[in-house]
C-alpha cells in the first residue's frame, strides 16, 4: 500500500480498489516504533465513481488554493 506521508515515527497510507460495488477506499496508519508495529485502519468504504470524482476534486481545489 503506498505511503502518502513518512516520518521516522509515523506512516499513513492510502489504497483505492475496484470492486464490484464501486471503489474501495482504505486510509490506514502503520507505526513502526510500536511495541508491536501493525498496520491499523482509520478509515474505509466503498464509494460509487461519481463520489470519487468528487472527492478528487475537493483535493484538487484544495490545492489549487494552496498553489495561490
């Protein structure tokens, strides 16, 4: 799963699968510091491509605005 932000301490990762149903979002957090380092699910569902498309685009404005 690739890795969207790193630090010595502290990984957040990011997955989007197809599945029948629409796209398969997983966000999850892996700390390798941990007394028994596991990766742990924050966040997941399953979104329709028209949510996809929305959420990209609310990033996309996101940073358009902090390009500014």
């Amino acid at each position: 799963m690739p890795a969207i932000h790193t630090s010595p301490a502290y990984e957040l990762r990011a997955r989007i699968q197809p599945t029948p149903l629409g796209h398969h979002l997983l966000l999850s957090t892996f700390v390798p510091t941990a007394r028994r380092p596991e990766e742990q699910v924050k966040f997941s569902t399953t979104l329709s491509r028209e949510e996809l498309v929305a959420l990209r685009d609310v990033i996309d404005q996101a940073l358009s605005h902090s390009a500014a």
